[in-house]
C-alpha cells in the first residue's frame, strides 16, 4: 500500500501521527503543505482544509484521531488500545479532550501581553489539575505499556518542554505525576523523531510570527 502523509512542519496533530508511523514502523511518503498559504491543489484533497491528511492507495483520510486508527489497525500488532473495552473507551474520551488542552496551551503561547497570558494560563492549569487527577498510573498512561494516548499528548509535552528550556516557564511544575508521564513520552526514541530535528527554532519563530509576548528580553513581558 502507498501511503501520504500530507503534513506541516510543527503541527501537534500531524506530530501525533509522525509518532504513531515510527513506532510501528510504517513506510510513508511525507508532504508538506504551506498551511499559511494552502494550495488550491491541497484544499481540493482535503474537506476541512487541515493537515494532516493521509492517502492510502488514493483514498483519503483526514482528521488524525482517524488517521491514527486506521494505521493501528493495518500495521503489526500489538495495538496501541487497550483491549478492555472501558479501557479503550476512556482512553479516547481523554485523547479528544487533550486535543482541546492543545489548543488551550496554543493560545497560551501567543498571548500577546502579559495580561492576557495569565488568564490562558490559568485556563491551562484549570485542566491540568483534571488531568493530574485522572492520571492513575506511570510511566504512562495505562501503566508500563506505550499506548495510543500517549503519544496523542507527546506533542503538547513537547511543547512545555521547549517553555522551560527556551524561556524558563515550567508548565508542569505543579502537576508531578504528569512530570513523569511527560518524561517517559519525550525519552522514547519513536516520539523523539515524530518532530522537525530543529523543533525550538521553528517553535520559537512561531511564536515571533504571531507576536507572542514570550519574545522579548528574558520573557518580561508575560512572566
């Protein structure tokens, strides 16, 4: 089967798959689409006008919750749900509302004063604290075995982890059962090379891009 992954460099939801494809070793074409600037050859192959889209022998799938399924499914086993079906269910429950925690944490970083930053902030941390709470086992999410939901937060860690080492914000400093699950994420190789090779530098200009409070000296105007 020939497969295309229609990506963007530092998307979170086209890294969810990046991950995903280097786990269970599947071969995929990449293509990278300027989503600042779509064109009109991308917008037709795709219904919302998003990345990532994959083709598998020319049929189209899109959103990547979907995407994610269908090369589980195709690939080796093990899978990456449980097999409990409550397991899996609840699994999915809190992969779609971690997609909305990485929006949150998106606008968080493009507050574009101080003000502004606190109150997404605390809307972050509003979730956080759920989160903290729903995590019942580690190193991950299910306990010792790697799993779907992990990876779906990977890209949101990877961004917390680029606050504290670019400019000293430690999103998770009061949340340590999510420090360990995040550590345990970003130290698998397979999520380390689901993103760009030069993931702060992109992440930063970003953030310069859309005028981010963060970008100024020593993060003074946010922190």
């Amino acid at each position: 089967m020939h497969l295309v992954l229609y990506s963007f460099r530092i998307c979170p939801f086209v890294e969810r798959t990046n991950i995903l494809l280097n786990e269970k070793n599947i071969e995929c074409e990449r293509v990278y689409v300027d989503i600042r600037n779509k064109p009109d050859w991308f917008l037709k192959l795709s219904p919302l006008g998003k990345v990532p889209v994959l083709s598998a022998d020319k049929a189209i799938i899109f959103e990547s919750t979907v995407i994610n399924e269908y090369l589980d499914e195709i690939s080796s086993l093990p899978l990456l749900y449980p097999n409990d079906p409550i397991q899996k269910a609840r699994n999915k429950s809190w992969i779609e509302w971690g997609s909305t925690l990485v929006f949150d944490a998106y606008y968080m970083t493009l507050a574009s004063n101080k003000l502004e930053f606190v109150e997404k902030q605390k809307i972050v941390n509003s979730k956080l604290v759920l989160l903290e709470q729903e995590l019942r086992n580690t190193p991950f999410f299910n306990g010792e075995k790697f799993s779907m939901i992990d990876l779906a937060y990977a890209p949101l860690f990877r961004r917390f982890d680029s606050l504290v080492r670019q400019f000293s914000i430690d999103t998770l400093e009061q949340y340590p059962k999510l420090k360990i699950w995040s550590n345990h994420i970003l130290k698998k190789e397979s999520v380390q090379n689901g993103f760009a090779h030069n993931f702060d530098e992109e992440f930063y200009q970003l953030l310069k891009l859309k005028g981010s409070c963060l970008i100024s000296s020593e993060t003074k105007n946010c922190i």
